[in-house]
C-alpha cells in the first residue's frame, strides 16, 4: 500500500508516491504549472482551476500507472497547495471564477478614487484582524464591494480544497484549519471563523467553506475507493516534508519566497510572525518574506539586462557567444553564484576588502509594510562589482529570515537543536547554503525527497487515513535525510 501526495504550487504541479513502510520515493513527477490567465489588470493574478485540477489528476494517474505492474494499491492521497488563494464554487460544486492567487493585489488598491485606505485596511478596521493583500477573504472582500462575486456562487475554498472535491466527486468543501486560517478573519483558538468579524465587514458567512474538526481527516473517496485526506497549506506540508522531528527543529525555506518555521504546542507569536494551524494539531510559527527566490531573480533580470544592454552586437567579440545569448540560456544564474562563491572565498582568506554590502531584499515590500523598499548600502570601489553584489544580495535574503528567529517564544527558540533546509533556492545553490550554515551557526538537514511539499502532503494522508497515530510516528517512518 503507498501514500500519494499532490502539491499545487503557484509556478509547478508536483505528484509524488511514497511506501509508508520503509519512506522509500517510489515516483515522483512534476509539471509547469501554466494556468496563468492574461489580466489587463496590472494588479491581478488569476489562474483557470480546471487547467489545476486537470494537470494534478493527469500526474496522479501518470504516478499510480507505474504501481500497477506490482499489483500496489493506493491506500490515500494527499495534497498541499499555494495558500491565501481563493475560487468560488457553484451547487454542483464547479468552478464558477478563476483562481485568485495569493500574489493578487486587488486588496492593496485604494478603496476610494481619490486615494487614502486600502481595501485590507478599511477591512482590519472594519472586523478587528489584520488581512494581508492577497488572503483570500481580503480578495472576498473587494469583490463583495465591487459587485464582482460571481452570482451562482455558494461557495469559497482554496484550489487544494477544490481538488480534493473533485478527486472525490463532492459538491462542497471541507477545508483544513491549515488552509483556512490561510483566509484570514479565523480565530486562531476556535479553529474557526470569525463569523461576527464576518458581519461586522459587511461579509456573508454562507459562502465560507466547511472547517475540518480535530478528527475529520479524510473529505472522501474516489470512484476507486482511496480516500482522499484534507489539502493542507504548503507551508505546512513543507515542513513536514522536511523536518526529521517537529520539536526542536527550525525550518529555513527559500523558494519563490522564503519562510522560517518552528512549530509549537500554543499559538504564540509576535507580529510579524505568524501563528498558523499545524495539521493534526498544534501551530506553525512562521516569518515570511515576501522576497527570498523573487529577488535573487530580481537580480538575475538586472544582470540579464546589463547584458542585453552592453554585450551584444557589433561590442561582442567576434565569433564568441554574448552574454545575452548565455543570459537567455539560462546560464546566468550558475554565473552568478560562482561569482557569490568567489568572492566568498577572497573574503574567508582577507576579510571583506572595504567591508561587506548591506542589502535589504525587501524590494517587494513586506506582509505589514507593503509599500517598505529595498536598500544597497556600504558601497566601497572595492566591493562594488557583481561578485559582492550577488553575496550581499545572498545575505540580505537570509538576514530577513534570521531577525524573525528572536520572535519566537524562548522556549522554542532555545529547544532549536536541527536547522532544516528547503526549497530549491537552497538546494541548487551551494553559496546560499553555506552562508545558510553560518548564519544559523549548524550544519543544514535536507530531507532525501526533494519535493517537500508532495513529500509531507504524502506524509499526512497516512495520518490523516490512519496509517500512524501521529504526525511524530509519520516522520519517524517516513522521513529520511538525503544522506541517507
């Protein structure tokens, strides 16, 4: 019997199948995931739902087609997914609207034409919780008061949510705690909605998803019979996905954003940390950057362009290669991390000649402070050249992570004995990892499966079906290094 999990990210769909036995990796594949619909809307980031569902259902039968040779079952699935987004579902349990991801920014316009509030402020002070551009219920919000909820809807849910309906046929979500307090306007020690919130901003409740109970896993089966468990949110399948234990563990994740993580057994968290429902029980303290891989590709764009700009034409050297062309062949970014490493190197053996650039990557702002900027400082002639640049631009993104670690509540910031490492900002670039290493002051833990997201959405369907009685006894199965 084997474990599938299904992870829906914003940029690639990942299907893989684990032996809850051994947690030997017995498949994994992925795709692009090219749902994006064009907006004339400079502020808009829609997805088609149905491309989702049709490419995450494609890769799963790929995934079960390789089981059937050996006569293996699937005993349950899992599915994570990009959190904060919402779809709108009609009666029959259909997408009725596109998918409004978590980087749309409806809820950072100005309520009024002539300026002042944002919608997500005129929201906090309408229902009392502070709902980050983007959440889904900040989008809700905006499109209650333009009159763009689509009018056959009865009902909202997350694209995990909406996939797990389909899998099972359902015409109603189930969503959970992890994924709905992914919405905002939840009340963190109810596990619920904050319904009178709800009101108080001129919301209907009726169009909340259903919220999963402590011991209300599995939404339903598929027409194979395999139960399909609960989508939770993909920063806590990350970390299950990546952690060899969820006490003392510190998780540092750099992909198309970055996270750190520690878990709890109480929600305390101060702002901007955040407290987040941990699935099966307990709470994820999370600091999330708004930046991480974006600005390192941010970067990279920068540099492409100089290139564009400089290297080509009648300037390039006859009968080579332009930087452009290399640029474009997507060489640059091992160009620039041999750079960041080098120049790594020349400070190990002399000390930064003329000190270190300080960057702060906040070039896209920050949960709380959507409109804080970026920074170059300490430019010297000495370090500036693309080497340091890139370093410091390294640096910057791991300093954003390592200021939420004095957030946490002391006794789980001193019980910290393992640093884990995820995302594939870290695993593809052997620079960040070891500045990774210094800055957090111990070795980085990778976990064997790649896919951390698919991995503990795969983890979670045997809690959640029964295959273990905890999370705690999943790891302990499933969960192996990538040294073995």
């Amino acid at each position: 019997m084997m474990l599938a999990g299904i992870d829906i990210g914003t940029t690639s769909i990942c299907c893989t199948i684990g032996d809850p036995a051994t947690g030997r990796e017995i498949v994994t594949l992925r795709s692009a995931n090219d749902a994006s619909i064009p907006s004339d809307r400079p502020w808009e980031r829609l997805q088609d739902p149905e491309r989702i569902v049709a490419e995450a259902m494609r890769l799963l039968a790929a995934c079960t087609e390789r089981l059937k040779g050996g006569g293996v079952a699937l005993s349950a699935i899992g599915i994570s997914c990009q959190m904060h987004g919402i779809v709108y579902t009609d009666r029959s349990g259909m997408a009725c609207s596109p998918l409004y991801t978590w980087q749309d920014g409806r809820a950072a316009l100005a309520a009024d034409s002539g300026g002042g509030a944002t919608y997500a402020e005129r929201l906090a002070e309408a229902s009392g919780y502070t709902v980050a551009p983007g959440y889904g219920l900040a989008t809700h919000y905006v499109n209650v008061l333009r009159g763009e909820v689509p009018p056959d809807a009865v009902s909202l849910c997350t694209i995990g949510d909406y996939l797990a309906m389909r899998l099972c046929g359902l015409a109603a979500p189930l969503t959970d705690p992890s994924n709905a307090a992914g919405l905002g306007l939840f009340a963190l020690e109810r596990l619920d909605f904050d319904r009178q919130a709800m009101r108080r901003a001129g919301l209907d409740d009726a169009l909340l998803p259903r919220v999963a109970g402590e011991r209300q896993a599995v939404v339903g089966r598929t027409p194979e019979g395999t139960p399909v468990v609960c989508a939770i949110g993909d920063n806590q399948a990350s970390f299950l996905g990546a952690v060899p234990a969820l006490g003392g563990t510190l998780l540092v994740n750099v992909g198309t954003g970055a996270q750190l993580s520690a878990y709890a057994e109480r929600p305390q968290a101060n702002a901007p940390l955040e407290a987040r429902p941990f699935p099966g029980g307990g709470y994820l303290l999370v600091g999330a950057s708004l930046g991480g891989g974006k600005s390192y590709a941010l970067l990279e764009r920068f540099f492409r362009g100089v290139c564009a700009a400089f290297c080509s034409g009648p300037e390039a050297e006859a009968g080579s290669r332009s930087a452009g062309e290399e640029a474009e062949e997507g060489r640059l970014y091992e160009r620039m991390n041999r750079l960041a490493g080098e120049a790594l190197e020349r400070e190990a053996a002399d000390g930064p000649p003329g000190g270190r650039l300080a960057v702060g990557t906040q070039f896209f702002g920050t949960r709380l402070h959507p409109d804080k900027t970026g920074y170059i400082a300490g430019l010297t002639e000495h370090n500036f050249n693309p080497g340091d640049l890139t370093l410091g631009v390294l640096r910057g993104i791991l300093d954003e992570l390592a200021r939420f670690v004095s957030l946490l509540p002391k006794p789980v910031r001193e019980g910290i004995a393992v640093v884990a490492g995820s995302g594939n900002g870290l695993r593809r670039n052997p620079v960040l990892r070891r500045l990774a290493e210094q800055r957090f002051g111990m070795p980085l833990h990778f976990a064997a499966a790649a896919e951390e997201a698919a991995w503990g959405a795969a983890i979670y369907a045997g809690v959640g079906a029964g295959l273990f009685r905890s999370a705690e006894e999943a790891l302990s199965t499933m969960q192996r290094s990538e040294n073995g």
